[in-house]
C-alpha cells in the first residue's frame, strides 16, 4: 500500500509538471507566433502606420495634440540641447521651418530636456523660431521608441508616418522637394474638399 501511495504522488508530480510546461510552452509560443507575423520591424515606428497619437504642453502651457495637426503636414524632430548632430541639425531645420510655416505644415521639436530654461537659451544662441516642446519625461520619445538624437518622422495629412530617419540635410534642394511634394499633397486635399 505504502508503495502504491509513492507510486501515485510520483504520478502526480509528473502530470504537474508535464502541465506547467505545456501551460509556459503555449504561452512562449503564442509570443513567438505573434512576433513573427507581425508587420514591419520589431521596435520601431515603420512607414505607413499611423503615428501615435499624444498630448504635450507648448512653452505657454497650452496642451496640443498630434492629431490636433490632421491635415497638415507634420514634421516631428525629438532632440537635445546637448545633442552635437542635433546642433548641427537645427539651422537647417530652421530653414526648412521658414519655407513652409505659412502652409499646410506644422514643425514640432520635442527637446527631450528637462527644462525650458536650457531649450531657450539654445534657442538664443542659434537663432530659431521653429515651434519648441518639451518632453523631460521622455514620453513622447518612448511612445516613438527613439533611441538616438536627432530622430524625425514626417507625418503626412492622413496621420501616416512617411519618412522616419535620424540626422538630415534638411535643407537640401532634394529633402524640400519630398516635403514640399507632401504639403502640396495636403493642400490639394483642402481644395478638393472645399470644391
């Protein structure tokens, strides 16, 4: 009798386990599937896919929308103050800024420091006038999983990322036409729907 009982403990020992990793298999299965049918890179925001959506305060403390922006053009650069590519990025983003703020294009320059005080003083000591927004959090750059500065996406009317890529020339003749092709793009639309 005594046996039987070990025998029988023994038994259900083995059917527990035999569960446990039948249960843990189908879940790290189920994981495995699900990142390999998954559209686009792993971590990253891709082309196409609609661009987050999220909320943060202007120097004013007046809370906007990225989708607040649907219809325009939206040019998101998230950046540091400390950030050398980021310096040497922005003069060009200021051009690019001066080209098209009276149109259907909104320029966001998320700087991910932890106060205004450094972003101003950038700002002074570079001339710019291209719209600021801070995300000391670093919320904003999570949500878009940005992992080296500078790191822009342009966004068309739609809310679709269309162009994601770190450090640029945007004032180069060729970068302007893609944005300029997207803001006439985007204009077209109003017209259209206005007719």
């Amino acid at each position: 009798m005594g046996r039987e009982d070990a025998t029988m403990s023994d038994m259900r020992e083995r059917v527990k386990a035999v569960i446990f990793f039948l249960v843990v298999g189908s879940v790290a299965g189920y994981f495995v599937y699900k990142e390999i049918t998954r559209v686009g890179e792993p971590g990253i925001i891709n082309i196409g896919q609609q661009a987050p959506d999220f909320s943060i305060k202007d120097q004013e403390g007046r809370l906007v929308k990225l989708s607040d922006y649907r219809g325009k053009v939206v040019f998101l650069n998230v950046w540091g103050t400390w950030c050398q590519p980021c310096i040497a990025e922005m003069p060009e983003m200021e051009t690019l800024y001066q080209a098209f703020r009276d149109r259907k294009f909104q320029m966001m320059a998320v700087s991910i420091d932890n106060d205004w005080e450094d972003v101003n003083k950038f700002y002074q000591e570079h001339n710019l006038t291209l719209p600021a927004f801070l995300d000391p959090g670093h919320q904003i750059a999570n949500l878009y999983k940005v992992y080296k500065y500078p790191e822009t996406f342009l966004i068309d009317a739609n809310g679709h990322v269309v162009k994601h890529t770190w450090q640029e020339h945007w004032a180069d003749p060729r970068t302007i036409r893609i944005v300029e092709n997207l803001v006439r793009q985007a204009e077209s639309k109003q017209q259209t729907s206005l007719e």
